[in-house]
C-alpha cells in the first residue's frame, strides 16, 4: 500500500450509513406502504414521484439506495430492506441521473 504523500493525500474513511432497526410491526407498515409504489412504477421518475406524494424521497448515501424524508434528508431504510435494490431497478428502468454531492463521498442526488 502507497504512503500518503503531498502528491498522493490519504483515502477519507468509508462514510457510514446510520440507519435506525425498526420493530417488526414498524417495519411492515413502512414496507406496505412504499413497496407498492416501488411494484408499480414504470420508471424512476414514477417511483421518485410516488415517492414525493408521501413526503419522501430517493437518494444515494454511503454509496446505497436510500429513501429519505424530503424535508429533513433523514436517511429511512436502504431500497435493499425494502427487498430491492439500485442494480434490480436499474435493470427495470435504466440507468438513472444522479448528481454527486461534494460535501459527502458517496452520494448523490437523483435528477428527473
């Protein structure tokens, strides 16, 4: 492994993805709630509109798919323990646009 030099600055950690373990019960109301719009939308801007009504929203954190609410930006879950993944809907819909954030390493903001 390379030193870290003036040329060749050290990597930044691996930003964490902090999202809270919800109860059974909690977590079954969330996934019939945004599985269904996940099941029937027919693009991404479908799902990220779906997504809008209900006051939430997609985004990449920590280099995963994430739902987040609009208004605050607070990370819910990842798309994977809603049973899906950015992989699967890509394979659905296409790659989507993403714009990377600067203020974090691995994120980014969907654009439609």
């Amino acid at each position: 492994m390379a030193e870290a030099s003036a040329n060749n600055p050290p990597m930044p950690a691996a930003p964490s993805l902090v999202i809270e373990e919800y109860d059974s019960e909690t977590a079954a109301l969330m996934r019939s709630c945004l599985c269904p719009l996940i099941d029937k939308a027919n693009s991404w801007q479908e799902l990220i509109q779906g997504l809008t009504k209900r006051d939430y929203g997609l985004a990449i954190r920590a280099g995963r798919l994430v739902v987040i609410r609009r208004a605050s930006g607070e990370q819910i879950c990842t798309m994977r323990y809603l049973g899906t993944s950015l992989r699967d809907l890509s394979a659905r819909w296409g790659r989507p646009m993403i714009a990377a954030r600067r203020d974090q390493t691995a994120a980014g903001e969907f654009r439609i």
